[in-house]
C-alpha cells in the first residue's frame, strides 16, 4: 500500500477560517475581465464603476452578469440604478483606459458622476438610457434580466440588447480576439494584458 504524503503549503478549512475568503478567492481566479459599468439613476445622474467578478451566463439569449459585492448600507449605486431603471452598458477597459478605469473605482458623493469626475467622454447609447464610454472598443448594451442576493453580493444579469465595436477589434466585420487589448484583474492593485497570447487544439 503507497503512504500518502504528507500535506505541505497552506490549508485553508473554510469552517474555521477567521474572516473573507476575498483575498484567496481574488488572487486564485485570475485573471478576471473587468465589467466597466455605466448606469443612469432615476435623477439623470450617470454613474461608472468597474466590477472584476464578470462572465457570460448564457449566449441564447445573450446573458452577461457582473457581482458587485455590497456597501455598508445595502446595494452600491450601480445595482441600485440597475434594480431601479433596468439599464446598464458594460464597456471593455483596454490598456489605453486603465488609468480612467482607476479613476472611476473611487469612492464620491451620491450625486456625483464618475464620468465627470475622471474626464471621461460620453458617447449616447442606441437603445437604452445610460451614456456609453466614448473611447471603448466594445460597448454592450444591456437591459435587466434578475438580480439575484448572494450572500454579501448582487448578482446582476443582464440581456445584452446592442453591441458597438470599433474598427479597431475587427477583421472582416467580426471580432478579431488578436486586436482586443483588453485588461484583466489579478489581485489587489495588479492588472494583466493579454498581449501574451498562444493556440492550442482541443482534443476530438
């Protein structure tokens, strides 16, 4: 019979472990897209905020969802703006709009828009409410699908509704993953290009 080795590195035993897995879990899934938010509240007063916990749900019908973790108070403007108007746009941060995209992750007064308060140009959307980024290659607009609690977050799902790309991500009309400079997250104040790219074939 083969000993099994003994266990080295660090355990973590969820049950009793003091405190957030926030740290662990933000440094282990990486790196995340970073949903680039832009809401309208019911005051007219555009709202932009960046949420790395974002993916697809579903591609029929076209379903993306970002998980705002929640304030102190409750629900963080963007859900917020979201549960109240039913509109959202997610922008694509590239490296060009990283420091804007920092910008905006700063903590304001309610009534104060991150679009102005960074120098961010506006650039109106086709069929919802909320303005998109001016100077994003890719620009989905959505529409609300559910918000869903789970446990100290939001989950918010929307149905993409329209989509503006650039010519800059496209080839032949069709997004050209090559030309995507998109940036992910890592953990804490680390970000990742993915100008690092390679192919491989997945089995038959």
């Amino acid at each position: 019979m083969t000993e099994t080795p003994p266990t080295t590195g660090v355990q973590i035993d969820v049950d009793d472990h003091p405190g957030s897995l926030y740290r662990v879990l933000s440094s282990v899934v990486v790196p995340r897209p970073i949903a680039w938010v832009s809401t309208r509240d019911p005051d007219g007063v555009d709202n932009l905020a960046p949420y790395s916990f974002f993916t697809v749900a579903s591609v029929d019908p076209p379903i993306v969802l970002f998980a705002p973790v929640d304030g102190p108070d409750g629900l963080k403007d963007t859900p917020r703006n979201v549960r109240e108007t039913g509109e959202f746009v997610v922008n694509l941060v590239t490296d060009d709009l990283v420091e804007q995209m920092n910008e905006t992750s700063a903590t304001l007064p309610a009534g104060e828009s991150e679009f102005d308060h960074a120098g961010i140009e506006r650039a109106d959307s086709a069929v919802v409410e909320p303005p998109r980024v001016a100077g994003a290659d890719v620009a989905l607009e959505c529409t609300r699908h559910d918000l869903v609690d789970v446990g100290g977050s939001t989950l918010v799902l929307g149905e993409v509704r329209y989509v503006h790309l650039t010519e800059d991500v496209t080839t032949d009309g069709n997004v050209d993953v090559s030309k995507v400079d998109a940036v992910g997250r890592l953990a804490g104040s680390q970000y990742a290009r993915t100008r690092d790219r390679f192919s491989i074939d997945r089995p038959r």
